[in-house]
C-alpha cells in the first residue's frame, strides 16, 4: 500500500511538462530523460527529481501552506562554481502538487536566479532568507525544509521554544535552529 501511495503521490514530479506518450518518445528516438540530463548534468537533475518529490510528499502530508513554505537543496560540486555554491527551490505561485523537476529554479546564495526551469517563476525572496542563512552558516546540510505546519508553528510561537518533554523532542535537543522574523 505504501508502494502505491508513494508512485501515486510522485507521478510526473521528475517529468518534462511537455512529456509525450511513451509510444510517441519510442518513436522520436533518444529519451526524454536525456533533454534534462543535457541541461543540467546527471547529479543536479537527480537532485531537481528528489527535491521535486519532496514537495509533493510534503503536499500529500498536508505540510505545505499553498505557496508560502519552502524546501531547498543544495546542488552537489556547485560551491566549485562562479558565483556557487547553487541551491533549488519552488518558484513563486506553484502548490507543493505542481512542482516538477523541470519548473524548479536555481539560485545562489544570494537569492540571484542562475536558471528559471521551465516556466517563468520568480523567487519569493522572503521566503529564501531563512534557508540561505541556514545554508551559509551549514555547510554540510544538503536540505533545508521550511514548514508551517500547525503543530510546528505553535511550538515555535511559544517563548520556550520545543521543550525536552518527549523522546522525540530529546532525540533532536540541540539539533533545532531558530531564525529571527524579519518581515514581509
């Protein structure tokens, strides 16, 4: 069951919008996994089809709040870039159910757009603060998930903030990071 619900849930998040039929591709020759590839190189599209799914997992889950959360990767090697290192994030206006691999956009630590994907999407810049600044001060985190999720927000809306109550709360004592509102 868990098998159908996952192919369920991330069916099409690391296809082309313009994806044929398989008969149609069959009959055009290369795949159309190899377009993408081209574009962007094996590591960074495997990474777009994973952040693409996290999305849409996070969508099923109900951990998205319509456009206003935000997951990001950072892209392997791309620190070794101009201007690197370089991180994926939904563009601006899609649900969490939309996002493809492809629609994703790249972008430095900046917040500056390096590759728009496939569609016209901007950054919600506010929305990258938080993960840029985690992003900067971990070098080593590879993800960055930002969620309103309501049980989420309401702990971190108390003063104390999550308190070692639980196993689950002591497994990540130490391990959470807070992030100053900075406005909108």
């Amino acid at each position: 069951r868990a098998a159908a619900v996952a192919r369920q849930v991330c069916a099409g998040a690391c296809l082309e919008p313009t994806a044929v039929s398989a008969a149609t591709a069959a009959s055009l020759g290369p795949s159309s996994r190899s377009a993408p590839v081209e574009r962007y190189g094996e590591q960074e599209w495997q990474m777009r089809c994973k952040l693409a799914v996290a999305y849409r997992i996070a969508s099923h889950f109900s951990w998205d709040q319509l456009v206003f959360n935000h997951i990001t990767v950072k892209i392997p090697g791309s620190q070794k870039l101009e201007g690197g290192p370089h991180f994926l994030i939904n563009p601006f206006g899609l649900r969490f159910d939309e996002v493809t691999a492809s629609s994703l956009l790249k972008v430095n630590l900046a917040g500056d757009i390096i590759d728009r994907g496939t569609g016209p999407g901007v950054l919600l810049k506010q929305g990258f603060v938080v993960h840029s600044a985690v992003h900067a001060a971990r070098e080593d985190l590879v993800c960055v998930w930002h969620s309103h999720h309501a049980d989420t927000t309401a702990v971190c809306m108390t003063k104390a903030g999550l308190l070692p109550l639980s196993q689950e709360a002591i497994a990540l004592q130490g391990r959470v990071s807070y992030h100053p509102f900075e406005g909108t």
